[in-house]
C-alpha cells in the first residue's frame, strides 16, 4: 500500500515540477485566460483516497529518504581461486546492503581458505550503520568480527564512496577488544575496454598502529595486495574472469613471517567471477 502511496505522490510531484517549471510566458497566458492552478498541496489530495495510518508511514519514508523506497544489492567483487607455487587458495570479498537513499544496512565480508586441505585461515564479517553524506559518498560504523584466525571483535568506522573520476575507495579503521588499532583502504577502477570486456585494477593495503605478534603484524604497513583482474560480463549481473596479483608483506609483519618460514611476497594468478543481485 505505501508503495503504491509513494509512487502516486512521486508521479504528483513530477506533475508539479514540469508545470511550475514553465516559462513565465506561458503561466501569464494561462492567468489572462482565466486558468486558476491549484496549490492544494499533494500530500491533501492524496489523504482523499487513502487511511491515515498509511499515510503517515508514507509521509515518514517520503521526508525521511528523499521518496525512496528501501531496496537490497548484494555483490560479490572476487569469488575465485588463487594459485602460486602449487598452493591453491578460494578467496571471497563480499558486501550487502539494503535501505534508502540516505541510511543503510550494510553487510561485508572477506575470507580466504585453502583448496589444498580446506581449513579456513581468514574469514570475518562486518555488520555497519551507513549514512550517506554527500552525493556518493557514505559515511560507515559498526562491528567486526573474525571467525578466523583468533575470534577476535572490533568496532568499526570508515568511509566509502566513488571519488572524481570513477575510482572506487573503501577506507575502514578498526579497533579491537585487545586494544589493537588498524586500518585497510581498498581502491579499484573499472577500465572499459568494450561494453563487456573489463579491466579492474585493484590494490588493498593494511596497517597496524602497533606490534601484534600473535598475529605476525607489525606497527606500520602490514601489506599491499595489487592485481589486475580482466572480466567479460555476460550479463551484468555476471562475469567471469581472470587476472593475476602481487601480494607483498613490510616492515616487522615481513620479519615475524621469515622467521615461521612463510612466503613474504608472491605473485599468484586467479580464476573467478563477479556477480550481484
């Protein structure tokens, strides 16, 4: 009902801008004929026809997110596998959202897990209230938690958006129970290379305000994770691709890691897809 309420006020206030957006002219013409146009406001007219009770529901979602009706996005940017030095890794990153134009409900996640022997080695969710700010642009706070490796809670705050020129920002602080402060901003750009063939360079990075051994992380720059991922959409709502990336460890995170034998840098090549609904 409120749908059909808020579609009909829409379409009266369409109506309206088309008839006091006219020339001058046109309106004095309209005056000298005798045409009288009605200033009865839109919301009287439609309280004619519909209960009270739906009408003020319907006045609340008007005023309160510019007319919008709430809607759902969910996508999943990278769904692939990652393969290096005959170790296959399946990596997710994922975010939902749903509300109006103004305030949100917004859902992300990341993971990675071994196809070798399936453990899971990195997997967490943030659940965010996001408040759009400026055309664009929202601002995002909330919770974080890691199922993997530690079960660890942080309190989130960031910023995302799409910046002048098409590029894509994500920038989220983190503060965890421990105490521990870190950061991420991830940025992408989609390079049109036809109307279905995509180039998307892509680069995460990560840091630490302080030393957590238990995590192998260092204070400074952690690590940048920079790839290039070429995708053919077959429908919008599905693409897959292929790319390869360089994923790169700094400072004392690259030391903890040297001293358990790990790899602090490696190229790995990826296979998967991108779809939303």
């Amino acid at each position: 009902m409120r749908i059909k309420i808020v579609s009909t006020i829409a379409a009266g206030l369409a109506l309206s801008s088309f008839t006091f957006g006219m020339p001058a002219f046109a309106q004095q013409e309209g005056n000298q004929q005798g045409t009288q146009t009605s200033e009865e406001p839109l919301w009287s007219q439609a309280d004619a026809y519909y209960d009270a009770v739906e009408m003020a529901k319907a006045r609340e979602e008007v005023l309160y997110e510019g007319g919008a009706q709430p809607t759902y996005y969910v996508l999943f940017n990278q769904l692939e596998a990652q393969s290096a030095d005959g170790r296959d890794d399946l990596y997710w990153n994922g975010q939902a959202w749903y509300g109006g134009d103004i305030n949100k409900i917004w859902l992300k996640t990341e993971g990675r897990s071994s196809l070798n022997n399936g453990d899971v080695e990195d997997a967490e969710l943030q659940a965010l209230y996001s408040r759009a700010i400026a055309p664009y642009w929202n601002v995002q706070a909330g919770l974080r938690h890691d199922f993997k490796p530690d079960g660890l809670d942080y309190a989130v705050i960031g910023m995302q958006g799409l910046a002048p020129y098409f590029f894509e920002i994500d920038v989220s602080a983190f503060l965890s129970t421990e105490g521990d402060v870190s950061a991420r901003a991830e940025i992408e750009y989609d390079l049109l290379l036809t109307q279905r063939l995509i180039l998307q360079p892509r680069i995460e990075a990560n840091l630490s305000l302080q030393d957590v051994p238990e995590r192998m992380l260092g204070a400074g720059l952690n690590n940048i994770d920079a790839g290039l991922r070429l995708r053919y959409e077959i429908k919008r709502e599905f693409a897959p691709y292929i790319g390869v990336e360089w994923q790169g460890n700094f400072g004392d995170t690259k030391d903890f890691i040297q001293a358990t034998g790990g790899e602090t840098d490696k190229t790995v090549f990826v296979a998967g897809v991108r779809t939303w609904f």
